[in-house]
C-alpha cells in the first residue's frame, strides 16, 4: 500500500521539492546573517562582530553569483553525461560542509571568505540546470509544468531560512546559523543519494508496472549524450525563443534574488525592525509564492491537457502574469516603500507573482528543446546570475553615502524597467514549439513522441 503511493516518482517530486529547499536555504544563509555580524555604532560588546562598509557587505552577498554564474552550463551537462544524482548530491553535500566552515573562514581572512561564497556559489550553482535531465527521463510532457513548479520550493526555502536563521541569531549568535544549515544539507544530501535514481531503468526498487507506465509515457531515448562539438550552439544562439525564455529569467530571477539579498538589510536600515521582526517579515511573502507556483503548475497542465488553449498562449500568460503584476509592485516601492505597511504588501504582492513564472518562461525550456534542456538552462542561468551580481554592485554604489530611502528607491527604479522590458521581449519571441535544431540531433531510429505530442495537442501556435 505503502509503495502504490509513494511511488519512485512521487518520491523524486519530493525530493527535488526539498532540493530547491536546501539549495536556498544555503544560499540565503549571508543575508540576514551578515545584519548581525556587522558591528553599528554605539553597539557595546562588538568583539566577536565585523567592520564592514557597505562595499564590502555587497562584495560578500554578491560574489557568490560568480560561482553560481560559471557552473550553469558545465552543470547542465554534466548531468546530461554522468547523471543528475551524482552532480546534484555531491554539490550539496560540499556547499555544506563549506557553510560549516564558514564563521571560521570569516575571522580567518575576509579575502578567504570571498574565496569560499565563489566556491559555494558554484556548487549551489549547480542544481537546477541538473534537474532538467531528471525530468526529461521521468515526467510526460504534458506534466512538465507541475515537475517545474518545485522550483517554487525555493520559496519556502527563503522564507524558512529567514524565519530559522531570525530566531537562531537572536538565542545563539550569527555564528549558529552556518552549523544549522551546513548539517541540514549534509544529512539530505545522504537521502537524496539513497532515493534518487537518474532513470527508472536504474533505479533499483521500482516496481515493473510503474517502470511500464513511465516508459509508455516517455520517449525513451538510448543514444550517447552529445559531446560539446556537437551541440548545435550557433543555432541555440540564434534561437527567438531561447533569448524570450532568457529575458524572462534575468527579470524574475534578479527581481526574487536581489529581494531576497537586500530586503533584510532594507527591513534594518529603512524600516527599522529588529533581528526577529526582520527575520519574520523578510520570510514571510515566501509562502505566497510557493502557492502561487503551485498552483500555476497545475492550471497550466489543465490548460495545456484539455485543449482549450494552446502551450504557447499558457506560457505567454503566466510569463505576463509573472513579469507586469511585480512592474507594478516595484513601481509602488519606488514611489512609498518608506511607508512600512505599504512596502510589505509591494514585497509580497512581487514575490508572490514572480513564482508564477515557473508555469512561464522556466517549463518552456523543456518545451523548445527536451534534449538540451540542462544544457539551455545552465546558459539562460548564466545570464540571469551575472545580472544579479551586477545588482549587488549597483546597490553598493546606491549606498556609498548611506541606507535612505531616496538611495533604495533607484533599485526599486531599475528593477521596474527590468520587468517591463523582459515582459515584451517575452510575448514577442516566445514560442512552444520544438525546436528544428532539438529534433536534428535525435536517433533516426527513435520515434519522435514528443513532437507527436505537440501536434496532438495542437502545439502549432
């Protein structure tokens, strides 16, 4: 009984669910520790606490995006050629003994710990372009939006790492959310190498009738991995719909990502709440987005399923969804995001929407190319990454003379044009389709389901 619902499948949507968890809960360890660890003025008892300037504060929460910028496309295909377990399991479990090793790096050597958030930053890099193999062996093209909406889980990662790392700072110090986090990821780092198996015919205890029933799902497809000559990289460069997919990533991805950074050190500075009134409001539109990507996840396939619109047109409108509601939010910021109840509802209202994308532009990248799709994302996430590492730098340069609201509000300015232009760039070259480079380098031999599919469901658009 047991086994007919927690299902090998089943248990690889959760997995992967508390993956982004992880993922995120690493990643956003720095961004409410660091508003304990720097020492403010007149602050008694400062010894074990840093003197950072701003500049320095920025460096730190932003370097990490070079590490997470370079790994992309090697990421994506490495999972493509030795398997999505062994990429995904062993990043995690070395980003987390480094986050254990932090505090220790930390007084060390402040360069060293530039050093160690690069390292780090590839390692996290690393999980979502190596998803894309997994779903690509284990989801029906028509379930895609649902499998891609545990991106989402990073929602929930946010908001537990800052409601955690809130209360473990104010009972234990900055200190104890590093050991905390670093010991989380090891211990799901040996369940996720106990469960997770990169295709039903490797996995050890499936059963045969849900092997069976993947394998009439999918399209089962034995060729070799392309080596890197052989990918068709002027055609991808060239591709309308692969730069629609990446002008809708760097938006919502810098949009999430730079509120995730600096939105404690906005709570501190402009809004004035302590570390655990921080920590609260900062996690708490988290959980909104996780169910509004859900959710999509969800519309989207039944949208897709039942025929009455096609996936073009659904991508296009939870991409617009996405994209314009957190324009208007940012927009709001801009002109009263001094007004505290005002600026919580901006934040939420962004960060709830922005999750819609998962049922946009981030299942689109299966749709165009299901044989690339790990080595697409890891170049669309590169983009995307090297733009939220330029934004770390902006607002370092907003904030050389101090944290004020006429300072903040040019970050709220830039992300608002950022939105509305990735929104347009979207709806015009956005397509469903997939693509003709895709189905070139397939096997002669393999029948092509996946465009049967399309065509089935009238995928023309």
């Amino acid at each position: 009984m047991v086994r007919e619902i927690l299902t090998c499948r089943r248990v690889l949507h959760l997995m992967v669910n508390s993956e982004f968890i992880m993922n995120t809960m690493l990643k956003a360890v720095f961004n409410i520790a660091i508003v304990a660890m720097v020492k403010k003025k007149d602050q008694p008892n400062t010894s074990h606490l840093f003197s950072w300037s701003e500049d320095q504060k920025q460096e730190i929460l932003g370097i990490f995006f070079w590490g997470f910028a370079l790994t992309k496309i090697v990421s994506g295909r490495l999972a493509e050629i030795i398997g999505s377990r062994k990429v995904s399991g062993y990043s995690m479990a070395l980003a987390s003994l480094l986050t254990i090793c932090t505090p220790t790096i930390a007084y060390w050597n402040y360069y060293v710990l530039l050093m160690s958030r690069v390292v780090v930053g590839f390692l996290i890099g690393a999980t979502w372009p190596a998803v894309m193999p997994l779903a690509s062996k284990w989801i029906p093209p028509q379930d895609h939006s649902v499998f891609i909406s545990c991106l989402a889980s990073t929602a929930i990662g946010a908001a537990l790492a800052y409601h955690l790392h809130g209360v473990l700072i104010d009972a234990y110090g900055w200190a104890s959310v590093f050991y905390v986090t670093g010991s989380m990821g090891l211990l799901w780092s040996l369940v996720w190498f106990y469960l997770v198996y990169d295709s039903p015919n490797q996995h050890p205890r499936i059963s045969q009738r849900e092997k069976q029933t993947i394998e009439s799902e999918i399209e089962v497809n034995n060729a070799k991995p392309k080596q890197f000559n052989q990918i068709p990289w002027k055609q991808i460069a060239k591709s309308g719909p692969v730069w629609a997919i990446t002008a809708g990533q760097v938006a919502t991805f810098l949009g999430y990502t730079t509120c995730l950074n600096e939105m404690p050190s906005y709570l501190d500075q402009v809004l004035h709440l302590n570390i655990k009134q921080n920590g609260f409001f900062s996690g708490l539109p988290y959980w909104g987005g996780y169910c509004a990507s859900l959710g999509s996840g969800y519309i989207a396939d039944w949208l897709i399923k039942s025929g009455k619109l096609s996936t073009t047109t659904v991508r296009k409108i939870f991409e617009s969804v996405a994209l314009l509601i957190p324009t208007m939010s940012m927009l709001t910021l801009a002109l009263w995001g001094d007004i505290p109840l005002i600026a919580f509802i901006a934040f939420t209202t962004s960060l709830t929407t922005n999750a819609i994308s998962t049922a946009g532009h981030a299942a689109n990248i299966l749709d165009i190319s299901p044989n690339y799709a790990g080595t697409i994302c890891g170049i669309v996430n590169t983009f995307s990454a090297f733009a939220v590492y330029l934004s770390t730098r902006l607002v370092a340069m907003l904030l050389r003379n101090g944290q004020s609201f006429q300072e903040w509000r040019h970050l709220f300015w830039t992300l608002f044009s950022t939105y509305l232009s990735a929104s347009i760039i979207y709806l015009i070259w956005c397509s469903s389709k997939v693509q003709p480079w895709d189905s070139e380098k397939r096997e002669e031999n393999v029948p092509h389901s996946i465009d049967m599919h399309l065509l089935g469901k009238k995928e023309n658009a």
